[in-house]
C-alpha cells in the first residue's frame, strides 16, 4: 500500500507544471482556472494536472458553485519524505567513511 501511495506521489511530483501548481498551493487555495493561468494552458489542460495532483491525495478539491477549488495536502508528502530519508542516511554514510579512508591518505 505505501510502495502504491509512494509511486503516485512521485509519479506526481515528475511533471514540473504540477511542481509548480503544488509551490501555487502552498500559498494558499487556488481555482483550477487560477492555476492554469501562469501556464497558459486550458482549463482542461490543468484538470488533468489536478486530477493526478488529486488522485496522489497530493491536493483536496471542494466545490463552490461552479467552481473547483483546490488546496495542497502536506501530510501525503510524509511517506516520501521518509522514503528519501532513509537514502541520505545511506549516502551520509558512505560519504562519511570516504572521508575518513581520504584522510588517512598520506598522499
């Protein structure tokens, strides 16, 4: 189940258009028109976007009157940050001990 969430979110957070729609919602709440506005792309353009955003429980979508707005849901963000975690602490540690080896070096 999270292996699924984790290639959502990051299947997501690929495209630099829904990057940038995510930095857009962080601002606050946002109209799917509001946020294809900055791409100049249609309406239909940006569903599509939100729709991925949305089905990676990435952003929450309401509706007022005719309008969808959307605003951005961190908390899915928590199973990838901890993914990427765990890869710093490998890297961390193998940096950490090439530097030690390269400052045993008496060349």
């Amino acid at each position: 189940m999270v292996e699924k969430r984790l290639d959502m979110t990051f299947t997501a957070l690929a495209d630099p258009t829904r990057r940038a729609m995510l930095a857009d919602l962080m601002l606050g709440e946002k109209s799917i028109g509001e946020l294809a506005a900055p791409h100049r792309m249609s309406f239909a353009g940006a569903a599509k976007h939100v729709a991925v955003l949305a089905r990676a429980g990435l952003i929450e979508r309401r509706k007022v009157g005719r309008q969808q707005l959307c605003r951005f849901n961190a908390s899915q963000l928590k199973d990838a940050s901890d993914w990427l975690r765990q890869w710093e602490r490998f890297w961390t540690a193998r940096l950490d001990a090439l530097e030690a080896v390269l400052k045993e070096d008496p060349e």
